[in-house]
C-alpha cells in the first residue's frame, strides 16, 4: 500500500511528506499543480478530530507553495452523503428530525432558527469561517452539486459496466475479520465520538440481492431517501429499475440521463481520486483495518484507470476539560469553539507540532495556560536564535502561510495573566487597562487593543469554561476576624508585604516581593535562592500565600498573587490587609 512511512525522527515532518509528493507529482502528473485532499461530512459539527484531515494536507500544501509550485488543496464536502444520525446536543434539533434519515444531507432541513437552506450549509458554514480564519486556503467541492448535476456521469456508467470487477474486490474483504483494535482511552461518550470519524467507513458496499451487485444508490423519487433495492440495470439502454423499500414507490430511468443517486463510498472515494488526480490524502483511524474504504479504494482506483493517493493515517485528537464542555454543550468541540479561546497561531500550532501517527489533546481546562507558556518560550527561542530546527519549523508553520503572516497581537502578554485579569475585572475594560499597564510600569500599554485578540481570548476562556465557583471574587470589606488573630508574626509579614508595595508595584516587582516577604523574616537577604535557602522557607511561603488569599478572596488559593495584587490596586490591597 502507497502509505508514506510515519519516521520518529524529529526532524520537519511536513518537509518529508512534501518531498514524497512533490517526488510522486511529477511522476504521476508532471507539469500539472499537485493535488492534495481532504473529505468532510458536514452531518454534524466538525469537531477538532475532523481539523486533523484538513490541517495535515494544508500543512504539506503550503510547505510545497512555498517551494514555489503550483498546488490545489480541495475540501470534498461530502453533502450527498445519507443523514445517518440525529446528533445529540445540536440547538434547535429534536427527535422529529429522525423522519429525515436516509435523505442526502443537503436535503434535510436546518436546524430551527439557521440562516442557511438545509443543515449540509448550516454546519459546513462554521467550518469554513474557522479555516479562514486558520489561513487554510483550498477549493471546496460539493459532491451534491457535483452528482446532481451529472459531472460524474462517465464514471458511474463506468462502475456499473465494470461491477462484477469491483464486486470481485469488496468479496475479498467481506469474509475476513477486522483484528481487534487497540483502544485509546477517552474521557467520556462525546470523546468517544469525536474519536469515531465520518462514519462513512461503515457505510455499506452495495447490494448483493438476487439481482446482482450494484455501485450504485439511488434517491427515492418519492421520499428522496436511499433505502432502495436496485432490481435491474441494462448496460446497452442504461435503464436501472429501484424500488423503496421506506415508501414502496419503484420507478424505471435511464442512468444515463438520472442525476438523483451517488456511488457507494467505497467505490466513490477511489472514483474521485482518479477524478481529480490526487496526489496526497491523509485517512482517520476508521479507514485502517482490512476492507476499509481506504485499503480497498486501492485496489478500485485501477478500474477508474487512477492510483490511490498516498498518505499518514491521522491518530486521534482528544480534549482537555471535556467532561464540562459536553455536560454543558452535549456535543464536541470543534475549531470554532476552539477558536473562542485560542489564538489561530496556537491550534495550527498543536497539529503541526506533532506527527500526523501522534495523538494529542487540545485544551479547554486549565492546561490552556501551561500550553500557551509554552508557546510563549517557543515564540522567544525563535526569536534569539536558540530554538531546534524542527521547533523552528512549526513555529513557521504555526506564525503564517506561503500567503503571509496571520494577524497576532501586538503585545502577547501571558495567558494566565489576561486570564487572571479578565477574571479579576469581571471585563471591566478599563480596569483591565490599568492592571495590565502596571504590567510593565516602563511600556504601559496605550490602549487594550495592543493586548488583543489574546486578551479576549482569556476573557472568553474564563467566561465559558471556569465554573463560577472557581471565580475570583475580590472581598468588599476587611476580614477584620482574620485579622485580629494573627500573632505577632503573621502580622509582621503583612507589615512588609504593605510597606514594600509602593518600591516593587510591576508584575516582576511584586513576584520578588511576594516571596522574599517570608525569606526577610527567616532573616535571609530578599533575593536569597532556593539552594541557599533551609526547606522550611518554603513551607513559610506556603502559609503566607493562604493568608494573603484568604484575605483578599477569601479562599485557601486564586490567581498568582503578583497578578491578584496589581488587579486589586494598591490602595484596595492596604485596606484588605488591615493597614
């Protein structure tokens, strides 16, 4: 099988794979732009385990673009395919939407209250305003528009004279057992689900009645559903007779001249491959066992007189803080919503990073904050010289395209720190303005925009996806409890923190503070490390942080105390600290 080999080296993955293409585009197709593809099912929400068969063709698309060739990435919206399912937790759908399985999806009605004409458009329009937004550049197809309008003629008279061959093929297959698979292990049901693909794997092959095998499924002409029986087909006249086996109507046409039926997906695919001369193609997980749309496609693409594309096969793409987002949404996140919370530079980011055969998770808890460090330190590497070849690389990748650079925000101060304002303030935009000027009291931010979009992103982050018990709420008035029984020592420590504030108010000026406040009274210089420091200064620390929180929200922990501090102002802080 043409499948490109998957190296755990950790050289520049998009670089490999653009080689093999560019090597195989000018065997197969020389002079011509190299095709690349992607197929989505707009049956639901494209989720972010749906990106992946975008983002790992776009990546090697503009990797070639930018050697200079020409190339199509096209997006095969696959909108002719059945509604199989009612998807749970989509807004404005209920049960009676079950009368419409069997139809193609373009003709099934949006959910109440779209501006768009059926429920094909409805979600395919998200995905496309996230992949503008990602940079993602292709040509999208709709195979309804493609069937419905008989461009595909030639090729299904083609299957249909040639299926005892294609039969032949799928036999092959149909008796063996798929080896069982080695499970990832997943959060919760709707992990589960993002994990299982288009569903167009399990489709079936044909029929295989009494009267024959037959590629091809037409559309009622009554209830416009795919439940019908193909009874008979001439290969001289073309005339095909079906019967419904949802509604009882039965019809004769002439295939020749009918545009209201597609290919099974096991003999479309590889039709369309040959079709449009793809060169590369990624396949999820469910198109990796034996029989699979994708092992068989290359053995069917030959009678359409193509070869099969190669490509990775793409492991799966997990979520981090699902369990709350599918208990409030019922569903799984997709690169919108993603795109709330992050900047675009970061989600290319994470499918660039790893190896299309390497699963990893996009955050929406706290390991948000953790990634977006990361990013940050990555971002300063590059910067000095200092970052590795291969991080180097995705960090290109990840900043821009062949078209330019992606808007980024001028001044990217840390997520956990927006994230901690934007909690603080409630979004108060002008005391998000203040706390963040004091950020770095030498370059005061002139105006909020110079922090954005990543400062919205953080509000958002907090404003969806931390729970309101989590919340900082800074107290009103003094705990005047707390402060009367503080010894003489917990009373000295807030003594120092409040005499010094005035000296250190930035955000690196209160971080050495704040923790030298317990080194001082141990009776160590403010600046003293860790290593010259006895074990139990920690502890001191410890306990210190828990008074200043408590203090201030109330609670035993909350945002970084430098951040929590310069949110709160000076003035509020001496008050809520008894001074």
């Amino acid at each position: 099988m043409p499948i490109v080999a998957q190296s755990t080296e950790t050289t520049d993955w998009v670089s490999r794979f653009a080689d093999e293409v560019i090597e195989e585009s000018e065997r197969r197709a020389p002079g011509k732009p190299v095709v690349v593809a992607s197929g989505l099912s707009p049956s639901g929400p494209i989720h972010l385990g749906n990106l992946r068969e975008v983002m790992t063709p776009h990546l090697v698309a503009d990797e070639i673009r930018r050697r200079g060739h020409q190339v199509r990435h096209l997006i095969s919206w696959d909108d002719y395919d059945r509604y199989r399912k009612v998807p749970a937790g989509v807004e404005g759908v209920d049960e009676t939407w079950s009368e419409h399985i069997g139809k193609p999806l373009t003709s099934v009605p949006a959910p109440k209250g779209s501006p768009y004409p059926n429920w094909s458009e409805h979600f395919k329009a998200t995905m496309v305003e996230s992949l503008a937004e990602l940079g993602v550049a292709f040509d999208g197809i709709s195979q309804t528009e493609q069937y419905t309008s008989g461009v595909y003629r030639e090729q299904i008279l083609h299957a249909m004279k040639h299926r005892g061959d294609i039969d032949a093929i799928l036999d092959q297959y149909r008796t063996k057992k798929a080896p069982a698979k080695k499970q990832q292990k997943a959060v919760d049901e709707a992990e589960l689900e993002a994990a299982e693909g288009s569903g167009a794997a399990a489709e079936d092959d044909g029929s295989t009645g009494s009267a024959g095998y037959f590629p091809y499924k037409p559309f009622c002409g009554n209830c416009e559903k795919d439940l019908t029986t193909v009874t008979s087909y001439d290969d001289d006249s073309t005339e095909l007779t079906y019967a419904c086996t949802a509604c009882g109507f039965s019809e004769t046409v002439r295939l020749s001249e009918f545009n209201r039926g597609k290919l099974v997906w096991k003999v479309d695919w590889p039709m369309r491959w040959a079709y449009e001369g793809v060169i590369f193609e990624p396949s999820g997980v469910d198109h990796s066992s034996p029989g699979s749309s994708f092992q068989v496609g290359g053995q069917i693409v030959g009678i359409f007189g193509g070869k099969q594309p190669i490509g990775p096969m793409y492991a799966f793409v997990g979520i981090s803080g699902m369990a709350k987002m599918s208990s409030s949404r019922g569903g799984v996140p997709t690169p919108a919503d993603a795109l709330k919370i992050m900047e675009p530079q970061l989600l290319r980011w994470l499918y660039a990073r790893r190896r299309p055969n390497q699963s990893f998770k996009v955050a929406f808890d706290q390991e948000i904050q953790r990634l977006y460090d990361e990013w940050d330190r990555l971002d300063a590497k590059v910067a000095d010289g200092s970052a590795l070849p291969a991080d180097i690389a995705a960090h290109s990748r990840a900043v821009g395209t062949a078209g330019g650079a992606l808007p980024r925000t001028p001044r990217p101060l840390p997520y956990r720190t927006l994230a901690s304002v934007a909690d603080i303030t409630g979004g108060h935009a002008d005391q998000a303005l203040r706390i963040l000027s004091d950020f770095d009291p030498a370059h005061p931010l002139a105006s909020l925009d110079e922090a954005r979009p990543r400062y919205d992103k953080a509000e958002a982050w907090i404003s969806l996806h931390v729970p309101a018990d989590q919340r900082t709420i800074v107290r009103t008035e003094p705990d005047e409890e707390l402060l009367k029984s503080l010894d003489e020592q917990g009373r000295q420590s807030l003594r120092l923190l409040v005499d010094g504030l005035a000296d250190h108010w930035s955000l690196d000026g209160l971080t050495h503070h704040v923790y030298g406040v317990p080194k001082v009274q141990a009776g160590f210089p403010a600046d003293a490390t860790p290593k010259e420091l006895p074990a139990e200064i920690k502890t001191a620390q410890r306990s210190f942080f828990a008074l200043l929180y408590h203090l201030l929200v109330g609670r035993d922990t909350g945002p970084r105390l430098p951040t929590l501090l310069l949110a709160v102002g000076q003035e509020r802080v001496r008050r809520l600290l008894g001074d």
